[in-house]
C-alpha cells in the first residue's frame, strides 16, 4: 500500500504533459489537477480540457502555465 501515492504521483506527472513543458510546471499544475480534475486522470487530453474549463479556480502559478501554454497553441496555428 505504501507505493499507493508513487503510483498516483507517476500517474500525474504523465498525466499534465500537455501544459507542463517542465518539472516547474508539472509541480505548479499537480495539486490543481488533484483538486479539479482528478476524474480524468490519467487521460491527458481530458486533463487538459478540465484545466481549460476551471481556468478561473486555478493557482496562479499553474493559471500562468496554461496561460503560456494556450499562447503556444495559438501562436503555432497562425504560423500555418
């Protein structure tokens, strides 16, 4: 049992990709992704849509990672 919370923490960290570029950022998401969006894990891409939809409920710090993230998407789909 004790590997438990190892296994939910690994299952996170892969879980937040689509926003966290770094560890930093990976550790400015989790708590919020356990506290609003622990449903979806660990499909990523509902991770991410459920970070999206709460994006006024967020930490700071993990609000400005999906922020800069968004910004990427946006800026990569009018290059093209």
């Amino acid at each position: 049992m004790k590997s438990a919370p190892f296994a939910l923490l690994a299952v996170l960290i892969g879980a937040v990709p689509a926003y966290a570029e770094t560890g930093a950022d990976r550790a400015a998401c989790t708590p919020d992704v356990m506290r609003l969006c622990a449903a979806q894990i660990p499909n990523a891409g509902a991770i991410t849509l459920c970070l999206r939809d709460k994006r006024v409920s967020l930490s700071n710090a993990c609000r400005t990672v999906v922020d800069r993230s968004d910004r990427s998407a946006r800026d990569i789909a009018n290059r093209r």
